[in-house]
C-alpha cells in the first residue's frame, strides 16, 4: 500500500489543501450572507446555486479534460476558484452569490473529477478499495479542520477569505510538480434514471431524501447555530460533530444493512434522524443552560443518521447491479442527490421563515419520517425473493465525490481492468 501512496502523494497532499480552503468556505458562506443581510431564503438559494453548479460540473468537466488534460485543468479550476472566493467579499449582492455560488459547485465538482480520475487511474484491482477509503477518510477529516479554521475570527470575515483563498491556491503546487503521469481522460457521465427506479424504488426516493435533508443542512445549519446564540467555538464544534458522526456510523451501519434487509435498516436510520431532528427544535434553551456539548452530542447522532442515509440507499440500488450497471446507477444516483439538494434548502428555509431557526429541523423531521412511512409501506406490498437477497458488500461512500469515484469501487475492477487493457 505505501508503494501505492507514494506516486499519489502530490495530488493526496493537493486533495488536502483543497478540501481544507472547501471546508472552511461551507461554514463562512452562509454566515457571511446573513451578515450582509440576506434572508434566509436567500442564503437557501444561493446554497441551491452551489448544488446546481455541483451538477453542471460533474456533466461538463470531461470536455475540459479532453482538451487539456488533468493538471492544466486542475490548475486552471483551482485558480478560478481562488478567484472566485475573493470577489464574494467584493460583490455583496444577493444574484452576484447566487452565480458566484453556482461557479463554485462547477469549480469543485470538478476538481473531485480530476482527483478521483487519477486516483483511479493509477491504481490497480488490488489497492483500489483501500485507496478509495483512504481518499474519503482525508476528505471528512480536512472538511472538519476546515470548519475549526471558522474559530480563527468568525467576526474577521474578509480574513477567512482569504485564507480559504490560500489554501485553494497552494493546492494547485504539488499537482503541478509532481513528476507522476496523469491518467487517461474519464468518460462523459451517463445518466438512467429507469434503470436506477427499475433496481430500487426505495433507492432513488431515498436519494431525494438524502438530498434534500444534507442540501438543508450544509446550506442553513450555520444558520441555526448563528441565529440560536452559538459562538465561533460551538458553531464549530457543531458541524464538525455532524461530519464526525456520519464518519463513525457510515460503515457500521453498512455492514448491517449487508446482514438484514436494507429497507428495514433505512426504516430505522430514517426514524432516529427524525427523532433526532425534534431534539433540536428544544436545544438552544438546553445549550443556553448547560453549554455546547449538549449539541455537539446532538449533532454527531444526527449526522450517524442523516449522513448515512444515502450511502445505504446506493448499496441498495446496486444490489444485484451487474458491474456494467455500477458506474452508471451509482452517477445517476448522486445527480439525484445534488438535484434534490438544490431543492431542499428554499424549502427548509420556508419552514424557518415560519416558525424560526428551528424550522430547519422541523423540516428534517418531516422529510425522514414521510422517508420512514413510505419504505414501510413499500416494505409490506414488495416482498424481495429469495433470488434476489444476494447482494454487494457494503462500501463507505460520500456525497462529497464525483462520480469518477464509483469507477474506484472494486466492484467495477472488470471494467476498469479491461479499458487498460
């Protein structure tokens, strides 16, 4: 395995640099926008321009790369997203985000391309799993020392900035003097939405799900915390609690589900996110009591539930999946989740309109339990047969990928194995 990590140590080291600027700017955005004085609704939408952007650029960056190839395109997306960062201080106007949010979601889906492009091609059917795990246990943890950054000056906004902005710009050094060779050029994104409701109904509803519980978050959560009286420190602590937790459930609760029907384990993850949701409506008065931790605690069971959702939701998509089918389910899938996290964030941000910062959870709630409610319902008229309760291993994934990433699962190595061939 070292042997395999040392000629992708340049990009790993780039990867880190990049999802440590990324992390910070999740938490900074939406709290620099209420400051300037968008509404909640607004700062939803200009989160929606983000997701929407996300999606654009996982369509559009294999054009890039077949033009120019993986590190003049790295280079140039990662300038441009240096760029990008620092007119958002200059440019305080509700449009003028919404566009420069959706430049970042094309920005970094992108750039998840090209990592995740290299990483599997230059990796062999023996390593590509552990790689993979490797790639996604960076990612979570950079995501999380980028949302501590945050405590840096919470009130020095122009600062953090620019320090996301630093940190997106040293990024682009070690890809671009790595003496490594760049992988072939990735193939254009296929999407089968049929084939993927033909495999799983519960599936493809769960990722709807997903999206529009994890689009809520990332784009209001700051403002929860924000609006309830958390300081730099607990707001921090808050999100990189939730990170946390979907990290440490993700692969226990997966490995559950390859043992038991996976409708019954998202029955029972989608209804102890709703419960857990119903927590928060009443947790400003508890933190204004006892402190932080007891929303830190929160946070990191609500993220074992809600961030895991979609993972278990794709295995079940891809159970009895041929690996032809693999890549192109599994990218079908995380468009839903982009596109439906678009859509999530305006509609929890209504519901905040209505009854407060707490609307936000509120929203959650009813989105898993409604989740709970139709996989029972779909769980007592559709029976699996017995032929068909064969399934894949259970694989940690995060919404934090492309979908380059599902051609490093070991499941696609006879695909993989052949284009090299």
């Amino acid at each position: 395995m070292l042997n395999a990590l040392i000629p992708l140590s340049a990009l790993l080291i780039s990867n880190a640099f990049l999802i440590l600027g990324h992390g910070l700017l999740l938490t900074l955005l939406p709290i620099a926008a209420s400051g300037a004085g968008f509404s909640d609704t607004q700062v939803a939408l200009t989160g929606s321009g983000y997701f929407l952007g996300f999606v654009s650029g996982c369509l559009a960056t294999p054009l890039m790369l077949k033009r120019v190839g993986h590190i003049r395109s790295f280079a140039v997306l990662a300038t441009c997203y240096s760029v990008v960062i620092l007119l958002f201080p200059l440019l305080p106007e509700f449009y003028s985000w919404m566009l420069l949010r959706f430049l970042i979601g094309v920005m970094i889906s992108g750039l998840y391309m090209i990592i995740e492009s290299w990483l599997n091609g230059t990796s062999s059917a023996s390593n590509r799993g552990s790689i993979l795990s490797i790639y996604t246990t960076l990612n979570l943890v950079m995501v999380m020392c980028g949302q501590q950054l945050f405590n840096l000056g919470s009130e020095r906004e122009s600062m953090l900035f620019g320090l996301a902005a630093i940190f997106i710009s040293i990024a682009i050094i070690p890809v671009s003097l790595t003496r490594s060779s760049a992988p072939a050029v990735v193939k254009q994104v296929k999407l089968n939405m049929p084939k993927v409701w033909q495999h799983s109904h519960v599936a493809l509803i769960g990722a709807v799900v997903a999206g529009f519980v994890t689009g809520a978050f990332w784009a209001l959560a700051p403002i929860y915390a924000k609006d309830n009286g958390f300081n730099s420190i607990q707001l921090g602590a808050f999100l990189s609690a939730t990170v946390l937790g979907g990290a440490c459930f993700q692969v226990p609760l997966g490995k559950f589900s390859d043992r038991f029907d996976r409708r019954s384990v998202l029955m029972l993850t989608a209804l102890a996110g709703a419960l857990v949701s119903l927590l928060f409506i009443g947790l400003p008065y508890v933190v204004n009591t006892f402190g932080g931790w007891p929303a830190a605690i929160s946070a990191f069971f609500w993220g074992g539930t809600c961030m895991t959702l979609y993972a278990i939701c794709l295995a079940h998509a891809n159970d009895n999946a041929t690996s032809e089918d693999f890549v192109e389910i599994s990218s079908a899938m995380l468009i839903t989740l982009g596109l439906s996290s678009a859509i999530g964030a305006p509609i929890a941000s209504l519901a905040m309109g209505i009854i407060g910062a707490q609307g936000l959870y509120a929203f959650t709630s009813v989105c898993l339990a409604t989740f709970f409610i139709i996989v029972l319902l779909r769980r007592r008229s559709h029976t699996i047969p017995a032929s068909l309760e064969t399934k894949e291993s259970f694989r940690a994934v995060t919404d934090m990928a492309s979908p380059t990433a599902y051609e490093m699962d070991p499941r696609t190595e006879a695909d993989a194995d052949n284009v090299k061939q």
